[in-house]
C-alpha cells in the first residue's frame, strides 16, 4: 500500500477511535451529552472532508496532520491526569474497551500524524521550496 493511501487509512481509523472513546466518555457519564457534542460533529466532518475529498492537497495532508496530533492528544491528556485507569473509570464495566481505544487511538495518531509530516516533506521537495 503507497503511504499516501496509508495516511488517508490512519487518519480515518484515528477518527473511528476517537468517536467510539467519546461516544463511551458520554455512555459512562465522564463528558457531556446533548447539544455540546455539535463541535465534534463539525471537527469530525472536517476531517473527513480534509481526508476524503482534500487529501491530495496541501490544506488535505495540513488536517490530516491535525487529526493525528489530536489522537495523540487526547491519549496523553488522559495519561496525564487521574491514569488511565484512575479516578472515575476505574472498576467500571467495560474499562478494558476504553482503555484499548485510549491505546489504539494514540498509536494511530502518532503513526498518521508522522505519514503526514512525510507527505507534507516529500510535497515540499517536490515542488522545490
């Protein structure tokens, strides 16, 4: 698989995992409900629109980037408070799945966001700025 297609793959997993630990956030009471969630809609559409539609350009691989940095983000944002497992999520039913997609989105955050910055890179080169 070209690393192009790779990165728009990644980028859209990235995002899969970021809805599902979300949509658990809400589920076990951990982030709001309602209408608060439209900004995610808007972000989520975004990033699909950057990966799906704009992929090939430059403003394309620049969302891309940002979806991965935000997988990144919200695994170390989670890490670096109460722990993983700490405070309100722990001993709750279903730990492991949001645990796993902590994990997961963050792997694939870090692995998006560098196929980004190869792409952005190699496009630099290319047009020889």
């Amino acid at each position: 698989m070209k690393p192009y297609s790779l990165l728009v793959v990644t980028s859209l997993l990235t995002l899969l995992l970021l809805t599902f630990h979300l949509a658990d956030d809400v589920v076990r009471g951990l982030a709001p409900g309602g209408l608060s969630n439209i900004t995610v809609i808007l972000i989520s559409a975004f990033w699909l629109y950057g990966a799906l539609i704009l992929g090939e350009r430059l403003a394309g691989r620049i969302v891309m980037l940002l979806g991965g940095v935000a997988g990144t983000g919200a695994s170390v944002i989670h890490m670096t408070r109460a722990g993983m497992v700490g405070g309100r999520i722990a001993h709750t039913d279903g730990m492991r799945f949001w645990v796993w997609t902590l994990l997961a989105t963050g792997a694939f955050g870090v692995f998006s966001g560098a196929l980004a910055v190869r792409e952005l890179w190699l496009r630099r080169s290319a047009t020889g700025a």
